[in-house]
C-alpha cells in the first residue's frame, strides 16, 4: 500500500525551480516528495517499475507512483527549464538530467568542492559586517560545503570563523578560547556569545552616550565613547588574565602529578 508520513495534511504546491534556487529546490522537493508519499523518492533514485504480465496490483500501485511523481516535478518547472527536459520520459531522467544541469557531472561538483574548501580556508569577515552578516556568509559556506559531501568538525568550524573575525573581537576571542567548553563548542553556542557581546556593547553605549548638541558637548560625548571601549576592554582583560592563570595553575599541578 502507497505510504505517506504527512496524511490527512494540506501539502498545497511543490516548490519552484528557477534557474538560481536549484540547491533550495532540490532540499525542498525532497522534502515534499517524502511528505506526500515516502515511496516516491524510492521511484525517482531508481527508476519507473517494470510490471509483470500480467500486471498485479502492487505492480498498478507502482506504475501509479511514477506517474505521480513524473507529475510533481514537471509541475514544479518554469517554461525556460523545461525545455532541457521535455524528452525525458521518467521521473528519475528528469531528476538526474536536473542535477546534471544546474551541479555538473561528478568531476565537476569535485571541482566545486575544491573551490569550496579553498574559499573556507580564507574566509575572512567583510569591513563594517555584523557579527550575524559574517555567521550569515559562513553558515551558507559550511552548507554548500555539506552539499558536495565536505563536513568538518566542530572545533575546526569555531576556530576559524574566530579567525575570520577583525581585530576588535581579538580579546573576546581569547577569553571564549580559555572557556572550558570550548573544545565541544558549535558553531551556533559561539554566535550566540558573540552576538551577545555585541548587543552588551550597543546598550552600554546608549546608556553613557546621550544625545547633545554643541562643539563642547561633541566633544564628552566623544571622550564617553572612549571610555565605554576602554572600560569594556578592561573588563574582557581581566576575565581573560583570571581564566589563563587558572588554566595555567591546572596545566602546573597535571605535570607536577605526572613527575610523582
């Protein structure tokens, strides 16, 4: 019997391919496809069902899944795409002529996946980039990369967007690089802290810096600003200085232990 993991729910339309959306369409499509009938992803990946003569009613039931499926993506794509697909007869050739056409053959998603690779190695954050603009840019870059079967681990992913960061979250840096956790940390728990740190920063400029009018009063409301960044490079300092001289003092007793 034709199974569903969505039943009694309004599926509505497939999602539409256009000719810049073929990452996001193929994900989504797989998505629905797997929600209106688990069993036609089944039929796209390996191909129409030969019924037997003659035909029984699970053969019938699999014919059926075809032509839906056949149905659901060319419903799904636009007049100027189609027309690379218009001689395809089954499901899977449409899908398989898709993939071909908008991610390559295999030697060239692999050349993709090198420049992929190459482009993580320098990321670096864009001047004047939020801190959510940069974890945006790299987000999209890990995916991409998962996409042609390149994943790396978490500690490297934290590592280098912290590298990738300016100058100005140098010392935030080096205090969430002395944190405990660090070493477990995903990418996701080191952009809340970040993002965090900049919000902190944003109010306590607001709450010193009032609004003035004046050369004289230009002037405070400049020397304000200094010392808010002054008092929050303080403050990150010294939490550093506090967590490097207890790691040091743990790294001290490990090796006087390891003497004994």
């Amino acid at each position: 019997m034709v199974g569903s993991s969505c039943d009694n729910w309004s599926m509505g339309e497939p999602p539409k391919l256009s000719r810049d959306n073929f990452i996001i369409w193929k994900n989504r499509m797989i998505a629905f496809l797997d929600c209106v009938d688990s069993n036609l992803l089944t039929t796209i990946r390996e191909g129409p069902h030969a019924p037997a003569i003659p035909a029984t009613c699970l053969d019938n039931e699999k014919v059926a899944l075809e032509h839906k499926a056949k149905h659901i993506i060319v419903m799904s794509i636009p007049d100027d795409i189609y027309c690379f697909v218009i001689s395809c007869e089954t499901a899977k050739e449409i899908w398989d002529s898709l993939v071909v056409l908008f991610e390559g053959t295999d030697e060239v998603r692999e050349q993709k996946g090198y420049l992929l690779a190459r482009q993580h190695e320098v990321f670096t954050s864009k001047p004047g980039e939020s801190i959510t603009e940069t974890y945006c840019r790299y987000s999209c870059l890990l995916n991409d990369l998962e996409q042609h079967s390149i994943v790396f681990e978490d500690e490297y992913v934290v590592e280098t967007f912290l590298n990738s960061l300016p100058r100005q979250w140098s010392l935030i840096s080096m205090v969430i690089r002395e944190s405990k956790n660090f070493k477990t940390m995903s990418l996701q728990t080191l952009y809340g802290k970040l993002w965090s740190h900049e919000i902190r920063n944003e109010m306590t400029k607001l709450s010193v810096i009032q609004p003035c009018h004046g050369s004289e009063c230009r002037k405070k409301q400049t020397e304000n600003k200094v010392v808010v960044k002054d008092e929050g490079y303080l403050k990150l300092k010294a939490k550093y200085l506090k967590l490097k001289a207890k790691r040091d003092a743990e790294n001290k007793r490990s090796t006087e232990v390891g003497k004994t």
